[in-house]
C-alpha cells in the first residue's frame, strides 16, 4: 500500500496533530511506501517570516522523528524539495472548477471571517491533490479537517483521468481515526492553532506543559460536587492516554465527588509526561544533531523525486506536452 501525508510547519506540533495524523504515519510507515512531507510551500499561505518558516520546518522534521516516524522505513522530506509538484498543480489547476474550491473551508471560513483571502489559500486544496496523486498515493492518514480536501483530489484524478482518457492517476482514500479524528483543544473546541486552544506536544519546561495541562477550561463544580466526566475538557483528553481500566476509574471519581478539577489536570499530566517522554528525550538529542536532520531531509527529497517525475511524465505526456528524459 502507498501511503502519503502532509504536515505544515507553521507552528508547533499539538496534541490534535499526534492523535489525529502523526501517531498514523507512525503506523502506516512499514508499508511498501510511506512518504511524509513538512508542507513548507503550504505554510507559505500563512508564515511570511523567512526566520520563522525556517525555524518551524526544521523543528516538525525533529518533531516527527522524535516521536517515531523512523527514516530506515519512511521517507520523510520537504514538499518545497519537489519543484515537479508546483507544475502538476498547474495542469491540474487548468481542469479545476471554481465551485468546487469556493466550497472548500479554509477558504470559506476565511472569507466569512470578512478576511481577504489570497490566490494561494483559495487554491491550496489543488497544490494538496498535486501532492498526493504525484507520488501514486493510496492511502492518505489525515484527522477529520482534511477529508474533504481529499474529495476535491479525488475529483480532480477523476476528471484528469476521463477528460485525457487514460488512468494518469489513482484515486486516493482518506484514513481517519474514528476515536481521534477531532481531538479537542483547552476549550472543548476542535484544537486548533488558529483558535488558541492547543496544548503543544513539546514544551521548553515540564513546568510549563503543567502551566498549560492547569489552563484546560473547566466549570466552576467545587471539590464535593459530583462531576459529569463526559462534559469535561480534562476528561475527553484524558481518554488519549488512558487505558480502559483507568478510564472507568477516574470516571467513577468523576461522578463520586471529592476529587477537584486540578486532580484531574493532574493526572493528565502524569499520563502524558510517561506517553511522551521518551520523545522529549530523543529529541534532546536530536537537536544536538542538526546536519543529520539534514541528510534525513535530502535523502528523503532525493527518493521521493524519482517517484514524482515518473508521474509528471505520465501526466504531461497524457496532456500532449513533451517529456523530458
Ligand atoms: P490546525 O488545525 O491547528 O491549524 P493545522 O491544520 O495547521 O493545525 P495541518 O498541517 O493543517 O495542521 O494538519 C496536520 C494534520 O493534523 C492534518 O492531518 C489534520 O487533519 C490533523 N489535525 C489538526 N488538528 C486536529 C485535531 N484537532 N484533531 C485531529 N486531527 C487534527
Ligand atoms: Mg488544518
């Protein structure tokens, strides 16, 4: 099975990015192929700071590593190393109708916002379908945002496919997490960057993983009043790392009354520090070793180029342009 994803670097990772698509590379990365890219050209629609796009694709590559994705198996590059997916965004964007980007909710919700959105946000999910039928992907791990994204590549493959008459592409699936496909951020709301919500999967300071884990909203039920486990914030995350057994017992303390708010926070972050401490400390590690993070990066781009100039050939041949050898 083929399998591609896709992470923007515009800030740090948080936990509705780990459960909801990295912990699915992590997975999905002995597969025949696993190809996972730091989305720079995409995280160009937002970060406009040459420093900070830097900074924020440099760190996803040691985030990612840290937290398993191994590059024995995977190959993991960035997008921007690919130049051929900037031309078959191009023959795609010239069979692309307009209605079907106008509906799609990044850019809808821009706009509803009264913000004004660029050419680049709007066309964003046909540099996403480059992306994915570049590589003859099949299976795309992804949280629950982007699977209308994948319909619109779908629908584009589709409608390459039939207009030039020849299977140029393969129609590629969606993999979702039932249990985590919209993680919930401090709020309750769908974890978000752009809603403030996040808690970050690494922090400078276990002090301030605490600071953050104390900051989840809750209501204001005193330490003696019964609690409602599944209305609570603390809870829901709580099942990210929980196993059954420990579930039900904090729902029973929960619902007994005695047990505060923070002793809840508390035990979250107890769980969370034993899930995600051995990648706290490879990462430690891993940025002492920046060159190596490098050659990761370049021999992924290399491997990953071999695959997408076969498909641009396939393409600009199917469109009667010439094909270079
Ligand atoms: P955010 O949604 O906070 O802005 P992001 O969208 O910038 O994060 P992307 O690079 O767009 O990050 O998404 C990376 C992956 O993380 C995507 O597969 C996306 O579906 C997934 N993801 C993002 N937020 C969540 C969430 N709250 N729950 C589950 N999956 C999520
Ligand atoms: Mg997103």
């Amino acid at each position: 099975m083929k399998v591609l994803s896709g992470i923007q670097p515009t800030g740090r990772f948080h936990w509705g990015n780990y459960f909801g698509a990295i912990q699915q590379y992590i997975a999905l990365q002995d597969n025949e192929q696993a190809f996972y890219f730091i989305a720079d050209f995409h995280a160009l629609t937002t970060v406009r700071d040459r420093d900070l796009l830097k900074g924020f694709t440099q760190d996803a590559a040691i985030d990612l590593l840290s937290l398993g994705l191994n590059p024995e198996q995977a190959t993991l590059f960035r997008q921007s190393d690919i130049p051929e997916v900037t031309e078959l965004t191009w023959l795609l964007m010239t069979l692309t109708q307009m209605h079907l980007l106008e509906k799609c909710h990044a850019y809808k919700d821009k706009k509803a916002k009264g913000l004004a959105a660029d050419a680049g946000l709007f066309t964003y999910p046909v540099l996403m379908a480059a992306d994915i039928l570049i590589y003859d992907s099949e299976v795309v791990p992804v949280g629950l945002d982007q699977v209308q994204h994948i319909e619109v590549t779908r629908d584009l493959a589709q409608r390459f496919n039939t207009i030039y008459g020849r299977e140029v592409f393969v129609l590629p699936e969606a993999r979702v997490l039932e249990t985590t496909a919209k993680v919930p951020g401090t709020d309750g709301d769908k974890m978000s960057k752009s809603y403030g919500n996040i808690i970050e999967v690494f922090h400078p300071t276990p002090k301030k993983f605490r600071k953050k884990i104390m900051s989840i909203k809750t209501d204001s039920k005193t330490v003696e009043e019964p609690k409602d486990p599944e209305s609570c914030a603390v809870y829901t995350l709580a099942k990210l790392f929980s196993t059954s057994e420990q579930l039900e017992e904090l729902a029973a303390r929960y619902r007994a009354g005695g047990m505060g708010y923070g002793d809840a926070k508390q035990y979250l972050y107890d769980r969370a520090m034993d899930y995600f401490g051995p990648a706290f400390e490879k990462r430690a590690e891993l940025e002492q070793k920046p060159g190596e993070v490098e050659d990761i990066l370049q021999a992924g781009a290399a491997k990953a180029r071999v695959k997408a100039q076969e498909v641009l050939s396939r393409a600009r041949d199917a469109c009667g342009l010439a094909i270079h050898k």
